[in-house]
C-alpha cells in the first residue's frame, strides 16, 4: 500500500483533518503527509476547507494512481543519492 492510499484510507471519515491527524492515523510520517497534500489538493483528491493554520482538508473522489507515479518521479531514490542533484 502506498503512502497515498494510506493518506487517503486515512481521510475516509466525514469531518476535516489535519496534517498532523492524518499522519497520526495513517502511519506515514507528518513531513510526507504535508508534502502530498499539496499534491493531492491539485489531483483533486483532497480539499482545503480551513485555510488558516492549522489547515484542515477533506477527502474528495479522483483517481490518485497519477499523483502516485508523479510522486515516485520526482523524488530521489534515496536522500543520500546526491549525484542526481549534480
């Protein structure tokens, strides 16, 4: 299961979630969940509802298979693989 069907299995409740519930509740790590919002926010897959800090946002329905394989592309393979920085 990917980091981004644990966010979204996460959000399956009616009420508005944090970052940091998100993270809480699916396991993933709170930096990773912040990072994906954005991302799931522009997929369509999520909402914001409270724009002040802390944000809150809402599941809503997109495929997420799109944000899944943009996410692996564009991270490095690892934090130390510094050659693809050069």
């Amino acid at each position: 299961m990917s980091h981004v069907d644990k966010i979204l299995a996460a959000m399956d409740g009616p009420s508005p979630m944090t970052s940091t519930q998100i993270a809480s509740a699916s396991g993933v790590p709170s930096s990773l969940v912040s990072m994906y919002m954005a991302r799931l926010c522009m997929a369509g897959k999520a909402t914001c509802v409270k724009r002040k800090r802390p944000r809150a946002y809402v599941r809503t329905n997109a495929p997420a298979e799109a944000i899944v394989s943009e996410a692996r592309r564009t991270q490095p393979v690892s934090v130390f693989d510094l050659r693809r920085f050069s």
